[in-house]
C-alpha cells in the first residue's frame, strides 16, 4: 500500500485545529488543498476523522483515540529530519569504543576516561585490546576511534595527526650499555626485543640497519608494550619504543633510558574514525577530548 507521510502532518494540524480553515492556516496551505487531504486521510483510514457538528468539526472516536500517538509521530520526524540540536553531554548516554595501542592506552586511558566522565557522566568508554592493523571494524561502527602509526588508506576513514614520537632505547638498571655513551655498534652488538601482536621479529629499525649494511639480533617478540618492558627489567634484553606513549612506564619500572643511536624519522601518531561520524556532535566531542588527551604527551 502506497502511503504519503504527509498525510501525517496534515493529520495532525486538523486534530490540533478541529476545522480544515485552521489546519490549512497553520501549514500554510489553501483550504481546498487540506480539504482533498482530509478526503485521502478518511479513505486511508476507513474514518471520517472529522465531523460537522452544526457550524463546526468534532473529532470521530478513532480521531481522539489516535490524536496523541500522530502528534508524537510527527515530533519524532522532524526532529528526526531537522538540524542536530546543541549537543548536551550532561543528558548525553551512549557507548564509544576507543581502540589504542596497548603502550598508548596505558599512558591516556586513565586521562580520557575522567576527561569523559567529568563532562558526560552518561557516556561509557569500552577500550578493547588492538587485534591488528586492519580497520574493517571502524568501516562496520564497530570501533568509534582508534589509533595508528600510519594514515589510512581507505578513502571513507579520517584521519588527524595529534603528534610525533621518537624511538629511545630503554634497559634495566646496570645494564652494560647504559655505560658510557651508546655507539651504532654496541647497540647493534647487544641481543633486542620486539613488541609485535602478531610476532614480529622485525621492524623498522631492522629494516633501516640493513640499509647500512649492519644487523642486530633479536631473540624474542612481545605481545605488549608491557610485557616487552618488563622483560627488559628483568633480562639484558634491549628493547627500543616511541618515547612519548611508553615514558610513565619506563619510570615506573626504573627502566634507563638511552638515546637511539640510528638517525630515524619520528613516528606519527593518528586518531582515526569512520566518514559517517564526521557530523555526529557526540563523536565530534569525542574526537576533541581524545585529542587534546593524547597531546598532553607531547
């Protein structure tokens, strides 16, 4: 069956006004056109809707019973098809997931959650575990924002850069290289560790040493920047990481920190969310406040 919502509209104004003049009035419409719609609402709803009563209109039984339930429809469309309203984060409650990095969620999950619940107590923040480098989550609204050293390439993801780290090495305390400066050559001659989710026994450091004709020897992989930390607490390994996001808990541990003796470009750091957020106020709002969380680092 072939329905014009605007009978709706139309609809609502007689229940409203009781007389077709004043309903045609209020839409702005000649009273001959809310005329023939009153006719197409009477043959849709098998009611007359309206009734001539003497020199005026009286509503029909189903007209009074269904007056409140079409007024609310038609509230509900128009703010449904109207311009956003001022977003109020005190009455605001929704679920954002923000997928970081572990070594980025450790340094501002603490500040973004109370940023958050200090100006929406509504909101709720789900920081899931980083599966991997690929975004299919952030296309399906699975994940609101996440984070990654690396633009998209993705034509519907955004992006915003909120800051560069570089790459610093970091030991236990009276490990041989925090003695006396750290040459290309020592670096390279000591054992390393990786953080990789996937494994990885490889990174770009890797990559830019072969470039020089050098090699290191990495004899294990991390899953997470902590572990990867701890083990360098505990072991001789050397383990090298973006300074920034991984320098509260490196102090933390009591962890030494040494300056990477390889020239490296600094390493991007990018908050990314899907196109269809770009108008929504809330993740807006989300965007900003992780933003200048996140650039609290640098």
């Amino acid at each position: 069956m072939q329905l014009d919502l605007n009978l709706l509209t139309a609809l609502d104004a007689l229940l409203e006004e009781g007389s077709v003049a004043g309903a045609a009035a209020r839409l702005h419409v000649t009273a001959p056109a809310m005329s023939r719609s009153l006719g197409r609402i009477r043959k849709a709803t098998g009611d007359q809707i309206l009734v001539r009563t003497g020199r005026s209109m009286v509503p029909t039984t189903r007209a009074l019973a269904i007056r409140a339930e079409v007024h609310t429809l038609v509230q509900q469309a128009h703010r449904l098809l109207s311009a956003q309203q001022e977003l109020d984060l005190a009455a605001l409650e929704r679920v954002f997931t923000v997928r970081w990095h572990d070594a980025l969620a450790a340094a501002c999950g603490t500040a973004l959650i109370t940023a958050v619940h200090r100006q929406a107590p509504g909101v709720r923040l789900r920081l899931p575990a980083e599966p991997g480098t690929d975004t299919p989550e952030l296309r399906r609204g699975e994940v609101d924002l996440e984070s990654s050293s690396s633009r998209p390439t993705l034509p519907d993801i955004r992006h915003r850069l909120v800051g560069k780290d570089r790459l610093v090495v970091a030991v236990r305390p009276g490990h041989p290289l925090a003695e006396g400066p750290l040459s290309l050559e020592r670096y390279t001659a000591a054992e390393h560790l990786t953080v990789s989710r996937r494994g990885s026994l490889r990174d770009p450091i890797d990559d830019a040493l072969t470039a020089r004709g050098l090699e290191r020897r990495v004899v294990a992989a991390g899953p997470t920047t902590a572990f990867a930390l701890q083990l360098a607490l505990d072991t001789d390994l050397v383990v090298s990481l973006p300074d920034a996001v991984t320098r509260a808990a490196r102090d933390q541990l009591g962890l030494v920190t040494l300056p990477l003796p390889l020239q490296l470009p600094d390493v991007p750091l990018y908050l990314l969310w899907h196109q269809r957020y770009d108008d929504d106020r809330a993740h807006t709002w989300l965007r900003e406040t992780a933003s200048e969380t996140v650039r609290a680092l640098f």
